[in-house]
C-alpha cells in the first residue's frame, strides 16, 4: 500500500492493509490487557504498522491514558561532570527502551532554578521525577514535588520514604583495602575528606573491616582526613604520609582527585607508583586514572547501573502501580590498572 509522503499513516490505513477493524488495530497496538486478539493478528498488525512507519499521537495518547510517558531527571550538577554523565546514560536507554522520554534538569544548586525547573515538571506533566546527585547525598525533597512520584538515585532522603539507589560505600572501601592487603601490604594509609557525607564515613568503615578481618591493626594516625576532596587537598594528605621516617607502603584514596594530589606527593619525595609506593583510588574518573602514570587502579562507582534502576522502578510503579524493591546500596567493582605491586 503506498501513502501520501506528506500525510501520517493511521490507524484506518493499517486497518485496511490487515483486513481488520480499526478498533483491532487499536487493541492490539495499544496492548490492551484482556484484548482477544490471536497472535497471529496482532504480529500481522504490528508488521504492517512498522512498514507504514506509523507512530502514534503522543497527545492524544496522553489525553486518553492521562500519561505524557515523560519523565524527569533533575539533580543540581549531574549533567556538568563527566564521570557522572554515565548515570544519565543509564537512565535515558533504559527510558528509550520503554519508549519514554527523559528530560534531564540541572540546577546547579540554585534554588531558583530548581524552582523554575519543578514548575517545568508540572507545566510538561512530567509523570515521575528521578532526584540524583553526583555524590551520594542525604538530600532534602523540595515540598514543590509533593504528588509526584519521586525516586533518588545516588542519594538517599533526609525524611520521609522514597525509593532509592546508592553505592554500597562500605563495600567500596573494603574492596580498594583489600587490594592493597591482597598485594601483601599491611601499612595503609588512608587520604580522605573531612566533608560530613555518606561516602566519608562508609569508606573508612570498609578501610577499617578489610583491615581488621585480615589481623591488622588499624591506626588513627595512617588516616588523613583533608577539608575538601580535590587534589590538592590529595596532595596535602598523602604528604603528611609520606614524609615520615615511618611511611605507609600504600595509600587508599577517597577519590581519584585526592589520589593524583598523591601522585604528586610522592614525586616530589622521589618515591616511585608502584616500586616504592602502591594507590588505589575511588570513582574510576577516567579523565584523571586513564592520564595517571602509572595508570590508577580504583573504584568504579555504579552510575549508570543506577540511573537504569530508577528508570525502571518509576516505569513500573506508573505502570503497573507495583514499586520494585527499595535496593538502597548497591556494589561497586575494581578496576585493576598500574598502580599497586605485590610486595
């Protein structure tokens, strides 16, 4: 059957083509549950609708179902930081995959930006919100979303019960430990932030249980904790380390940042990664491990994994009105490059 190029195909010319009603080809298109239609029907309808390149009226479809299937991501940075961005790829496939859209907001931490983008959220009747952060956060839900359903990734709610997804970074911090234990280190030095966040305290937990499940005795003074998590404050940390007569062989680093502050430490005390000095990292910024030299063994975090549950989980719950199982922390894995040596 040949169409009008200028004119949309309906579902009166898939009815035709198929020999069937238009209300068939509705049924079966639309896979109303409880519809008796033979398979052999509807994969006939499906074929020739696909060949005919029809698309459906999203507004109308919207109108009848009270569903726009667009959703939104909104997070204060997320779309500006690099290694972050997987999180959002996360989410947009596995959106696409269900034939949503996904409008991706980034406040950069501006309350009135926030403010114009949650008046989006209701203007587009975006039907779910998905609240993530770059780092894991406890985050306070803007009221402004109230009747919305909201799910956090990468972030866990200050109160109330929101489905949520975040790196298990207590398993984090032991998986980076117990590489540098595996490779017969027992002096660990670990270069943190001094920041009041969930991966703070989760990575020394993990520093402190891969240490003492092994027999070695954890030392207050082999843990440096810096006011920030940049490079520098990298630097300062594992200087401080690494200048003692009594040094650490290794260095778990609460960052990638902190562990190329580290790299340079150790340069300018002539020690050589990983001849003279093992490090492990967390976040597998490639920006920064890959450019490393040595290349930085370290800790990938679950982005996109966690953008992906999210959508999932909000698909589902609009759906089927069945949420998915609150999965809260979820592993991270190991990236073996360079930098740590058996002793």
């Amino acid at each position: 059957m040949r169409m009008n190029a200028r004119r949309r195909p309906s579902i009166r010319d898939i009815a035709d083509a198929a020999g069937v009603s238009p209300a068939t080809v509705s049924l079966a298109l639309n896979n109303v549950p409880g519809a008796r239609i033979a398979d052999a029907t509807r994969l006939k309808v499906e074929q020739i609708a696909a060949n005919l390149g029809y698309a459906p009226n999203g507004l109308a479809q919207a109108l009848r179902t009270n569903r726009s299937h667009t959703l939104a991501l909104i997070s204060e940075e997320i779309a500006t930081v690099p290694y972050a961005g997987r999180l959002i790829r996360g989410a947009q496939e596995a959106a696409s995959k269900h034939g949503w859209l996904m409008l991706i907001m980034s406040t950069g931490g501006a309350k009135d930006v926030e403010d114009r983008e949650i008046e989006a959220v209701w203007r587009h009747q975006v039907d779910g919100v998905i609240y993530a952060d770059t780092a894991h956060r406890i985050i306070d839900i803007p009221d402004a979303l109230d009747g919305k359903p909201i799910f956090l990734a990468n972030a866990e709610a200050s109160h109330g019960d929101y489905w949520s997804v975040f790196p298990d970074e207590i398993q984090g911090g032991y998986i980076a430990t117990r590489e540098l234990i595996d490779a017969g280190h027992t002096e660990i030095g670990f270069v943190s932030t001094a920041m009041d966040i969930p991966a703070r305290m989760g990575r020394l937990q993990g520093y402190r249980t891969a240490l003492e499940e092994f027999g070695i005795r954890f030392d207050p003074n082999l843990v440096m904790e810096e006011a920030s998590s940049f490079a520098e404050d990298g630097y300062r940390g594992a200087h401080n380390l690494l200048a003692r007569s009594k040094r650490p062989t290794a260095i778990f680093c609460f960052n990638d940042r902190m562990a190329m502050g580290a790299y340079r430490a150790a340069a300018e005390l002539g020690l050589l990664i990983p001849k003279d000095l093992s490090v492990v990292g967390f976040d597998n910024q490639e920006i920064i491990a890959e450019a490393l030299s040595p290349q930085l063994t370290t800790v990938a975090l679950p982005y996109y994994e966690m953008g992906a549950m999210a959508v999932e989980a909000v698909i589902a719950e609009l759906q089927d009105g069945n949420t998915s199982k609150n999965p809260g922390a979820i592993p991270n894995s190991l990236i073996n490059r360079d930098s740590v040596r058996l002793l």
